[in-house]
C-alpha cells in the first residue's frame, strides 16, 4: 500500500470547507469564531466565485416582530408540507443575519447611516447589497480573521473513516497536484446543479450533492425546486421587470398573455421572469406551432421601456432592465425598440440537495452542508421570493458552522484511512487510464437533452420521465468512455457524472412522487395527494445504486397543525 | 462556442477575470501579462469574466457542445 504523502499534497485542518460562495463564506466566518483553524477551499478564485457576486444583491428581511406571521403564511402557503422548525430558524436569523454580513463587510443600500429595509409584501422586506463586490468583501474579513484560503482546486469526493468524514480530495486545476484534505468536520457549501446550460448559474454542478451521495448522505427532495426563467435567447439572460410580460408574441403577432390569461392584461400585475404562466404560456403557444415568441418593444422609447421594469421596490428591476438594455445594445448590437427579441424558458437549475437537520448536519458523521447543495424543506418545495436564496445561503451557511466549528473545537482529528484513500484516488483518475472515445462535452450535451425540455422536466408524466431517464443511462454509459489527459479533462469528466447524477435522482425522485405539488406538477396525477404523499422523498445510495425512500411531515410536532 | 469574443487589446493585465474563471479557461501569459483563453473547450459560460472584466473585454455566448443549445420545447 502506498503511503498518504505519496498520492497527494496532505493538508490538515480543523474545519473544512468546500465551496467558498456566499454559503461557505458565512459558514467559515461562523466557524472561525470557535477559534479553530479554517480552511476555505473553491474551484474559482476566492472573492469572484459562486452565484450571490452575479446574482441581484437582494437580500430577504424580516421585523422580529414579524416572524411569527410570516412562518405562518409561508406553513400555511406550502399547505404543511414545510419543515416548521427550519422555516422558524430562517424566520429568527433573518435579522441577525443581515447585521452580521454587515458587520462582516457587505456594503448595503443606507439611509442615513441605517441599512435600507424595503417592503417587498406583507410580512417582508428586503435590501440590497453590492453583489459584484460582496464576497471580495468578505473575503477581506475572513483574511483579517485567519481563515485560510485555497482556490481553483476541484474537490471531488469526501473522505472517510469508520464511517465518518474525515476531509476530501481534490484536483489543482493550476498546479496539476492532488490535494488530500484532513479535518475533524467538512462542510459542503458548493451548490446545487445548474448543468452549465444557460448563462447564469452554470458554474454549479452538483459535485456537492454528488460527493455527499457517493460517501452515503441522504439526499431530499430532488423533484422539486427544478428552475424555468424565461429570457432573451440570444443573450442567454432574462430581462428583469414585471410588466414586459404584456409585449410577449407569438409569430403572428398575436399578444401571447392576453390569449391564454386575459385577466393578466387588465389592471396593474406583477409578472417576474420565473413566473410559471409565461412559461407555460410560451409553451402552448409553442406546441400550438405558432412559435418563436418575441418580446416586442418595437416603437417604446427608452423612458417608456424603463417604465414596464417599474417594480414595488422602487427603482431596482428598473436599474436591472436598464443594465440588460445595456448588454443588448453592446454585446447583441439589438436595440430593443426597433427590434423585436427571440425569448424562450430558460431552463437554470435541480433542486433538493444533502438533507441538513436544524444543526446543519448531513446523515453522516463528520459532514455538515449549506446552501444549495443542502435542503432542509424550510419553504415546502416553494419559494420565488427574491433575495430568500440569498438569505438562506447566509443562514444554513451560519448554522453549519456554528456547529461544525464547536464540533471541531471539542473533538480529536481523526486520520485518513490510507487504503480508503487510495480507492477514491483511483476512482477519480480513472479516466486518465483509458482511451477516450467520447469528449465529456457529449455527455453534458447529452445531459441537457434530458433535463431541458420542458416536456420532461415540467410537464412531467411516467412515460416521458423513462424515456428522459433512458438518456441519463446512455449519457452514463457514455462516461465511461470518456478519457482524460489531464486533470482540466478529468474536471470536465466528473462535472458530467455529477451533472448525469443530479439528473437522474430528480427524475427518480419525480417518477416516485405520484402527484402534483408546488413545483412539482404531474400530468398523469395533476392533484395534490396528501393522503398518500404528506412525505418528503430521500434518496441514498445503497449497493452502488440510488435507493429512494420517504419521510412522513412530522406535522404532529409542529407548531402549525392543519385544519387550525 | 462560449468565449465568443475576447478583446486582447483592451486587456490591462488586471487579473480580474483569470480569478473569476471556475474552470481555469483564463490564465496571465508570461510574456505581455494580459489574459489568453488556455483552454476555450472548459468554459462553462458562467459569465464571471464577462460581469467582472472591468475593461468589457469579454463576449459569452451559452451556446456550447454541438453549437445549438437544447431547446425547452
């Protein structure tokens, strides 16, 4: 057998963590205050990574006044399905939350000196940040508190001992070593899935959720929380702001909306780019061969144009439609109002991820997880309210290191099992072994033709889920021709495989959930069932293969009780 | 095709974008300092260089793999 040191660059820490987004950011800011040594680890380079730097800046707020209210509605809004205890953690922290990131750096909209609170609806608020600046922000804090920091290196599967986890692999992307990661607790922080298919969120790619699934965690709730935006084709980018919706047409010209929801086109409605009528709407019109859609503001000056972004927090989408006006005139030299833009649903993102409990605990020992690569049901399969994926990032990222940093102060390092290692090690360069014949570029492809179409993945029914889960079997088989020369091929090798996984336990998870809920919606069982389905669906793996079982909503110990 | 577009000569060599890449497409060339695409086949069109290049220099397109996107419908 080998020795650990002669199969990569042994690194040990206390507390580990993979993903350095603004999940991980706040999990080894959190876990830092145990005074143990931190190791914050990314594939980008730290400070420009993840999804909150391109995301909007916005960030949910609650009044602690307010939680008891708004933990009621979003129960009574996911009709119980929700995990009450994680909807009241989320509720709770909301406020402690933005004052820590504030005091952790990030820059917000104030008002004289205060941060900015904003109404969005009954209940909640929201502010805004910087996003391009915010995880440079707090990089710059986390460096002033000791954390270490290792970036473009891409981890890939979770090591263990006696069942626990005791650190992770990885591959320097730039150095071309093998890096072995030793720690008393390991937090994944690396997203969920979005399959690299449009511009956005593509840089995550399920390795969190794959890594934990291949050390034995439980996964939950993988049929919900898959993502239709619609936006401009060409740009690969959805135009913010709410009224745009009433110049959508099909190729005839014909006003989409008004034909399908003529109640949309009277009076003033707020229509966001993932709302699922524009989808479907475009999809009907679509199937009923009167497509490509357009977004036509032919004829609208600019003013009038800024004017269909107006939103209820003033100036925002409006800022956010001006910036893609911008693009459109730079990057696609399109100018909107003379010409009229292809839109189509833009698929972006899985669902579900590593199930946490209220202490952000996996199933396995020695591993903790948040933000999207965790799930926790604290919405029900709901959400869609802005700045809440943000908020939750920030708070399960809190949570897990919290106690994944008091774990480590109290505990012994446990060593790596070298022959454990060894197996892992192999595994993962595999590919560099063989000949390919196929690129890994084929399979993600291939991958997308599974997961894209919204005849598989939103309009979901038993017969067309086989056939999109045919295509998973096939882009896997394919994987397994699929060779690599170096460790950038072995990186787009394993981001196919975790993209093919995270495809293949949403379609299972969805072919098992025989009815329609939230996201969720079944064809062939359009009604909510919960005589049968009150239950969330896990997914492990269980000799070598995915094993799916189900939760009861343990509603009984819940504050809420339905029929109340 | 994902970088559709990198405009070398208004790149001041600021490293903004090699640090933003995920997948390590971009690095500094030894020579003149400005970024070069090393590996365009791994971009996964994140839009990190895009959005961060303070120059503009960049230009991603989402269309990749066999140079059509899958279509939704």
């Amino acid at each position: 057998m080998q020795k650990l040191e002669d199969m990569g660059t042994v690194i040990a820490t206390d507390v580990l963590v993979l993903g350095a987004g603004g999940a991980g950011m706040c999990a080894a800011l959190k876990a830092k205050e145990s005074k143990v040594d931190v190791l914050l680890i990314d594939k980008c380079g730290i400070g420009w990574n993840g999804q909150v730097p391109i995301g909007g800046g916005i960030l949910a707020y609650i009044y602690p006044d307010d939680v008891p209210e708004w933990t009621e509605k979003v129960t009574r809004d996911s009709r119980y399905f929700n995990n009450q205890d994680w909807t009241h953690i989320m509720g709770q922290y909301m406020h402690k939350s933005t004052m820590d990131l504030a005091d952790m750096g990030l820059t917000f909209l104030n008002k004289k000196g205060e941060i900015d609170i904003l109404t969005w609806g009954p209940n909640i608020h929201v502010t805004l940040f910087d996003a391009p600046k915010s995880l440079v922000a707090l990089k710059k804090t986390a460096e002033s508190r000791g954390i270490r920091m290792m970036d473009k290196i891409y981890v890939i599967d979770l090591l263990k001992n006696d069942g626990q986890v005791v650190g992770a692999v990885g591959l320097g992307l730039v150095d071309g070593k093998t890096y072995i990661f030793n720690a008393k607790a390991t937090i994944v922080a690396t997203g969920n899935c979005g399959y690299m298919h449009e511009k956005t969120y593509s840089s995550v790619l399920g390795e969190g959720p794959a890594m934990g699934y291949r050390a034995g965690a439980q996964l939950v709730n993988a049929e919900f929380g898959s993502g239709y935006v619609w936006g401009i084709k060409t740009l690969g980018k959805e135009l913010m702001g709410i009224h745009f919706y009433l110049y959508l047409e099909n190729a005839r010209g014909e006003k989409i909306m008004g034909k399908h929801y003529p109640e949309l086109m009277v009076g003033n409605h707020s229509v966001y780019t993932f709302d699922p009528r524009v989808i479907d709407a475009m999809y009907k019109e679509v199937k009923a061969g009167l497509g490509p859609i357009y977004l036509n503001l032919k004829g609208l000056t600019t003013a009038e144009i800024a004017e269909l972004a107006e939103d209820r927090v003033e100036g925002l989408t409006q800022l956010m439609a001006n910036d893609t006006i911008v693009l459109l005139n730079e990057k696609a030299g399109i100018d909107p109002a003379v010409e009229k833009m292809e839109m189509w649903p833009r698929y972006l993102y899985s669902g579900g991820g590593l199930r946490i409990d209220t202490g952000g605990r996996t199933t396995l020992d020695g591993l903790w997880a948040a933000g999207g690569s965790s799930s926790n049901s604290w919405s029900g399969g709901g959400g869609g309210q802005a700045g809440l994926g943000v908020q939750s990032a920030a708070i399960t990222g809190f949570v897990a290191g919290e106690n994944a940093g008091a774990y480590a102060a109290a505990n012994q390092r446990r060593d790596i099992d070298v022959a454990y290692a060894e197996g892992i090690i192999d595994r993962i360069k595999a590919p560099m072994q063989r000949r390919g014949e196929f690129d890994a570029a084929d399979v993600t492809y291939q991958v997308h033709e599974a997961v894209v179409p919204m005849k598989y993945n939103r309009l979901r029914e038993a017969g067309r889920m086989n056939e999109a889960l045919g295509i998973v079997r096939d882009a896997r088989d394919k994987l397994g021709r699929v060779g690599a020369a170096d460790f950038h091929d072995l990186a787009r090798y394993h981001s196919a495989e975790s993209m093919a996984m995270a495809a293949e336990f949403t379609y299972k998870a969805a072919l098992m959930r025989e009815e329609s809920r939230s996201g969720h919606f079944r064809e062939d069982f359009p009604e909510r069932d919960d005589k049968n389905w009150f239950k969330w669906i896990t997914v492990e793996s269980r000799d070598g293969a995915p094993h799916l079982a189900t939760l009861p909503v343990p509603v009984e110990k819940y504050k809420l009780q339905p029929g109340q | 095709m994902t970088i559709r577009n990198f405009d070398r000569e208004k790149c001041t060599g600021c490293g903004i974008c090699v640090a933003a890449c995920p997948m390590d497409v971009l690095r500094l060339d030894e020579n003149d300092g400005k970024a070069v695409v090393k590996y365009p086949n791994d971009c996964v069109a994140c839009w990190g260089c895009e959005s961060f290049c303070p120059q503009g220099c960049f230009d991603v397109s989402p269309e990749r793999g066999r140079g059509e996107m899958v279509s939704p419908y």
